[in-house]
C-alpha cells in the first residue's frame, strides 16, 4: 500500500471513531424516565381509535350494500330488457 493509502484509512478510522463519539455523548444525554410509556392512557387512545376505525369499516360495508342493490336492480332491468327484445325478435321472425 502506497502512503495515500494508509492516510485515507487513518482518516476514514478517525472520522468513523469522532462519529461514534458524537453519537455517544447524545445517548448519554437523553433522560430515559421522560420515554416511560403511560400504558393507561395508550390502551384509552388505542381503545378509542379501535372503535373509530369499526365506525368507518362500518359505514364503508353500509355503502357496498347500497352500490351492490343498485347494480343487483341495474342487472334485473338489463335482463327483463334482454328478454322484452328477445320476444320482439321472435314475433318479428317470418315464419
């Protein structure tokens, strides 16, 4: 290995040992007790968004039923229509 070589090493090292030290310091620093999760109040907010989400997937299953009523009318229309042609072509065939 060549000199530049070894310098871009000892300075890669160097940079990666700074960075590890900054990063340690910071963790050092953080208050731990100020991450305590309050788990009653975390169950209240899970429990109320638990019954917010089923109020929505309720109302969406509320608007399928009606989409799925209407296209179930829209396809008895189209096949009393079906027949209603089929019969006008019939008494229109010669015979």
């Amino acid at each position: 290995m060549n000199d530049e070589t070894v310098r871009m090493k000892s300075s890669f090292e160097e940079e990666v040992v700074q960075r590890l030290t900054v990063v340690e310091e910071k963790v050092g620093r953080i208050d731990w007790d100020s991450f305590r999760i309050d788990w009653d109040s975390f169950r209240r907010d899970f429990v109320r968004h638990n019954s917010e989400v089923k109020e929505m997937f309720g109302l969406l299953n509320r608007k399928f039923d009606v989409i799925n009523h209407e296209l179930l009318d829209i396809k008895a229309e189209q096949i009393r229509l079906d027949r209603r042609i089929d019969k006008i072509e019939l008494d229109i065939r010669p015979q």
